[in-house]
C-alpha cells in the first residue's frame, strides 16, 4: 500500500515555528498541557555543537528537517491511523520534566554533534527505563555511529546493541515490513544516487532491548527516515522510499503504544 502524500491525495503540511518546552503552546497551536492527546510525534532537543558554533541547543543537529518532516509526517498518521494525534510539530527538551508525558521520542542526527549533558544522561535513561520508546534516525556511516554508540551507551551502560530481526513485531504492527531499505536525503534520492553517505553503504535497523525484552531505542543507521517524510510531496524523490518511510514510522507509533 502506497502511503505518500501524493498516492493520499494529501497537500503537505505548512511549516510552524514551534520549539520549546512542551508547555508552550505553538505559534496558533493548542497548548499540549491544556488540550492533551493520546500521541505526540515528539522531537528530542538535545546538547551539541550546532551549526553556527558553541555548545547548546540552538540550531544544532537536532533540528534537521525541523518542523516540515515532522508535521508532513503527521499528516498521514493522522490520515491512516485511528488515533488522537496531536496535530502539530512537537519539540521537547530531553532534560524537561514534562518528557515523561510523552512515550514517543524522534532523535536526529545524533552522531553529528550531540553531546549529552550529565542531566541529559540521567533523564533520558530514566524515560527509557519508565517505558519511553526512542526512535534514533538520519546518522550515517562509521564515524558518527561511533560517536552515537559512545553517547548512548553513556545513557545505557551494559546494555548491547543488536540487529532487528524482520520478524520482530516493529516491522509488522500495521505494515509488513519485509526489507529494509536505504532511504536517501533529498538530493541523492532526486538524482538517482547512489543513496549511501560516507562509508554507509548498508542501511540498518539496530535496537536495545530492557530486561524484559521490550524495544526501548530503534535505531535507523545509514538512511534517512526524515527526509522522506520532508520531500515526499517532490515528484522527483522516489515514491518507494517515502512509501518505506511512512510504514516504518507508523509500525514505531503502533509499538509505541502498545508495548
């Protein structure tokens, strides 16, 4: 089943101005706290060197494809599921109380430039350990998973990264998954290729698991999830990827919530 905005017959979604604590309400928004959902696509705010230089949250990795990927995203949760979503893009500072009000938590880019703070570590491990579920995604290649599987494992120390299998049930809650794919950012994907960046020439879905067998983090390695969801209005991004990308965000939601 096709599930792009075109093969919807879906516009894409604007983009909003929303980032902050989950308190404040977006520019035109309901306030969260004032209007609860059941589900919040949420985006991690996370320490790092960003963009423009110097250790802190503004501008920095965390922010790639922000807030167009995931609101368009959105738009076909909303579509597809029967569920009450919260509509609009949703920014959360990893270390902010009110984290623990919302079980899904989108990271990007992590191994590009994040760089956790002590409370960060702390928060973040607490969450995951309370039944937050993490999807990690856009990292590429053998530099940044190092400097991903470094800061993680601070969070989770002792706790082991393995490969998915295809028969694991993230990749069968609404869609079957059958393989997994290398989904491109917006160039690579409009040219043709080839999709991989650096030396990431194989995608892969990784994850850890708590102690009672339950996925705490997916990680999506050498693809690109959010540039999908970005660009899937483009008729030159190709439609299988945005496809793949759509099923698998929706097979995270549905595990998400019920496990």
């Amino acid at each position: 089943m096709l599930v792009t905005l075109a093969a919807l017959g879906l516009a894409p979604a604007p983009d909003s101005a929303r980032v902050g604590r989950a308190s404040e309400p977006a520019h035109g928004h309901d306030d969260p706290a004032e209007f609860p959902h059941d589900f919040y696509f949420t985006r991690a705010i996370y320490s790092g060197w960003g963009y423009g230089g110097g250790r802190g949250r503004g501008g920095g990795s965390w922010a790639t494809d922000y807030p167009k990927a995931d609101n368009q995203f959105l738009v076909g949760v909303l579509r597809l599921m029967h569920i009450d979503a919260y509509e609009h893009d949703h920014a959360v500072r990893i270390d902010d109380p009110e984290l623990y009000r919302y079980p899904f938590l989108y990271m990007v880019e992590p191994g590009r430039s994040m760089d956790l703070s002590e409370n960060e570590v702390i928060a973040l491990r607490r969450y995951l350990f309370a039944g937050g579920f993490l999807v990690v995604d856009d990292f590429w290649g053998t530099y940044q998973w190092l400097s991903f599987e470094e800061q993680i494992m601070r969070v989770l120390p002792g706790f082991k990264i393995v490969d998915i299998p295809l028969d694991h049930p993230i990749f069968h809650g609404m869609y079957d998954v059958k393989t997994i794919e290398q989904v491109p950012n917006y160039s690579n994907g409009c040219r043709g290729g080839p999709y991989w960046e650096q030396d990431g020439y194989q995608p892969f879905v990784k994850g850890i698991f708590d102690e009672q067998n339950r996925l705490m983090v997916v990680i999506n390695w050498n693809t690109d999830l959010g540039d999908a969801w970005e660009w899937a209005e483009q008729p030159c991004y190709p439609l299988k990827m945005s496809t793949y990308a759509w099923e698998m965000g929706i097979n995270f939601i549905v595990y998400a919530m019920s496990h």
